[in-house]
C-alpha cells in the first residue's frame, strides 16, 4: 500500500445492515473535503488497538455528492478478519479510510460484467448514469452462485431495466441463466464487440473475461479493469 493511500481519516459508522445473507451495508461520515470518482475505492481500517495496521480495500457506492459515504461489503466470518468484525460492528463504531484510489472509470456505454461482490464498482457509476440520464446503451450481467446473493436486486432492475441480467453458477431459478460466462453466452448477449467492457470480480473471473472479449475482437484498449 502507497503511504498516501493508508487510512487516516477518521469516521463513525451511521447506520448498517445486510442486505443478503452475508453482504453488509454501512452508511459512514464523510470527511469534509472528501472526494473521489464513481468506481473508486479506498483502504479501510478499524480504529481500534490492534487494526490499524489491518486494512481492507472496499468500493465506495455512494454518489460523490452524498453527504455521507456508503460500502457494501462482503462479510467472511470463517477467515476471521477484518470483513468479520465489520459483520459485528455498529453504529457509531470508528473506522479510518484512506484517499480514494482505482481505475475502474466509465469511458462511454458498453456490458458490465460482474462477478459476486465484483459489482460494487459499477453501483456508484450506474446510480451517477441514472441519474444523470446517460444510463441507456449500458447492460449489467451479474455472476453470483444462487438468487440469494444478488446485490441491490430491485434498484438496478429499476435502473436497468431488461438490460439488467442474472447469471447463476449452483440454483436452477426458472426465468434466468443458470451456468458461467462463457464464449457462447459473450456470443449471444454481446454480438457487437466494438464497444466498452468494464469487468470486475476475482482474479480468475477478470482474466477468463479479459481473455474471452479479446478472442472474440474487443481490443484490450476497450476493456475495463482494476489495475
């Protein structure tokens, strides 16, 4: 981690809850003077003995002009981490942030392609489209292992419409995709390859994605990544 990037700013947690079984939402203060881009994302730390040290890096959802900042985060109790002791925290618990940093950045309309918690990048980016009414000729698709796990279902569907599509890797759910993204469903969901793709999900995920767009003619310069 870059020294300019380490926690330092103090904040208090506002409110949280989950949001699906293990995805946790928190509503935290904003410093004064903070800004950062739709995408970004900042490292994260308890402020309490013992944490400061331990940080996570963790994507803002929230709109640059909220007057607080939101997370939605994954909660792994078995690692017995950081993400654990976010699940137990509460309102008005400390954390310190750090200055916003990331590349994931929209350069025109385009597929989104996210894998799990991979998606809260694009929350920030598609809630500014939508907003700005410049959301029309995007198309999120969301690769989660069953329908429990989708992330904000109802307000991406309003915001998205048909172009908001689920793809699931271990359910069988009537009326949506059941397998991974392969090169068929790139085939059939994309068919113009000449256009932005923004990805974003575990490694492994990013670069079969990555690897899939270029075979099938999107240029590397047209595909979004973390760096």
């Amino acid at each position: 981690m870059e020294e300019s990037l380490r926690p330092r700013f103090p904040v208090k947690i506002l409110d949280s809850a989950f949001i699906t079984h293990n995805v946790k939402r928190f509503t935290l203060e904003k410093p004064k003077g903070y800004h950062y881009t739709p995408g970004q994302a900042a490292w994260v730390a308890l402020d309490r003995a013992g944490w400061h040290e331990r940080p996570g890096q963790f994507t803002f959802t929230s709109l640059n002009n909220s007057r607080t900042l939101e997370l939605i985060i994954k909660i792994y109790d078995e690692r017995k981490g950081l993400t654990q002791q976010l699940g137990l925290a509460q309102r008005g618990d400390g954390l310190l942030i750090g200055a916003p940093f990331g590349t994931i950045t929209y350069k025109g309309p385009g597929f989104f392609f996210a894998g799990g918690t991979g998606v809260t990048p694009f929350i920030a980016i598609l809630r500014d489209l939508y907003k700005e009414k410049k959301i029309e000729g995007n198309t999120l698709v969301c690769s989660n292992q069953t329908a429990d796990d989708i992330i904000l279902d109802e307000e991406l569907s309003k915001m998205l419409g048909k172009n908001f599509l689920n793809i699931f890797t271990r359910q069988h759910v009537i009326g949506f995709l059941e397998r991974r993204i392969d090169r068929n469903i790139l085939i059939t969901l994309v068919q113009n390859f000449n256009q932005h793709f923004y990805i974003c999900g575990p490694r492994s995920f990013v670069q079969d994605l990555s690897g899939l767009l270029t075979s099938l003619g999107a240029s590397a310069e047209s595909i979004v990544i973390d760096q």
